[in-house]
C-alpha cells in the first residue's frame, strides 16, 4: 500500500489520517502474522567470515582470552575448556557475561551457553579448514521474548558477532587491532554512559 500525492489528487488532512490509519492497521496484522506463524527452523543470529590463516591459529584465538581481548571483550576469568564456566569482561560497558562451555571439538566447533539464566543463548562456532584460511559460522539461538525483543536481539547479536569476526581478521591477518567492539557505543552518545 503507498500513498502517492499528485497535482489533481490533493488529499484533505482527514483523507491523509485515514490513510495512516489503514496503513498502521496492516502494519499490525502483518506483525499478529508473525508472532502466529509457525517457524519451520529456529530463528538464529548468524555471522561468518574467512579469515585467511590456519584453522588451529583462528581456533586458538577464541578459547585462549590472552588472543581474545585484543578483539572481543577486555577481560576473561579463564580458557574456554570443555564443561568449564567462566566470565567474560567488558570493562568499558561495564558488564560481565557468565559463560558456560557445552562441548569443544578441537579446530572444528565451541558450543557454549552465556547471558543470565533467564535470559541465556546459545552460540556455536564452526570452523573450517579451507586452502586459502578458515571458514568460521558464527550461530546464535535461543532467544526468548516477544516479537520486538527477539527481532532485536537477532539484530543486535548478528552486529555484534560480525564485529567480532571483522576484529578477530584483521588481528590475525594484518596485526591491527580496530577495537571495533569497544568503538560501537562510545562515551558520550545516547544511550552509553
């Protein structure tokens, strides 16, 4: 539906309202469509990215927190082992993600849980090997809310993991260090203290 004003076809304020109205209307039924659809696959945030080095270097550079905080978070409680928990540390943000490892297949796979226990998700890494680097999926699940609340945090995560992957690349293939994750909300704007 769009609403398209030319010259013979001046709309009074009243014809103008109406038309927001309908269109408001729509907007809503298609949202009602979607929160009673019923999803044939889980709804997922999903980055990924090949970075041109060895599969056990880009492996590497996400369970040893020594190589992570010079692209992710500022502070790590320890190494990503097969069942262990540990916290990541976002210093500039404030915040801290308690994270529980579910399985690690050496140079394939990380499956860990994090976020707090109402709010926790899922994220897989899948790595693989390829002639020219590593192939890494980045895949986040498990989101829970209404319509609104998951939209964005597929939104959010999808952002935040391709940062991620875009760091993590330019760390391992040119030694620069972009802080991009650190540089998304800085001091100053809106919504950032």
């Amino acid at each position: 539906m769009s609403f398209q004003v030319y010259p013979g076809n001046i709309k009074t304020a009243q014809q103008i309202k109406e038309r927001l109205v309908i269109r408001a209307i729509f907007y809503q039924q298609q949202k009602i469509k979607l929160l009673t659809m019923n999803f044939s696959s889980p709804i997922i945030a999903k980055a990924e990215m090949l970075i041109r080095k060895p599969v056990e270097e880009v492996f590497e550079a996400f369970v040893n927190p020594a190589i992570t905080t010079q692209f992710w978070f500022t502070k790590s409680s320890g190494r990503l082992d097969e069942n262990k928990q540990v916290e990541w540390i976002w210093e500039m943000y404030n915040y801290t993600s308690p994270v529980k490892v579910i399985s690690i297949e050496t140079n394939k796979k990380i499956v860990i849980e994090w976020g707090s226990a109402e709010e926790a998700t899922i994220v897989e890494w899948v790595f693989k090997s390829l002639d020219n680097g590593t192939f890494v999926s980045v895949v986040n699940s498990g989101f829970k809310g209404d319509t609104d609340k998951i939209i964005a945090q597929v939104r959010d995560s999808t952002e935040g993991f391709t940062l991620v992957l875009a760091g993590l690349k330019a760390l391992l293939e040119y030694n620069i260090r972009l802080n991009l994750v650190g540089d998304r909300f800085p001091a100053g704007l809106s919504g950032r203290s």
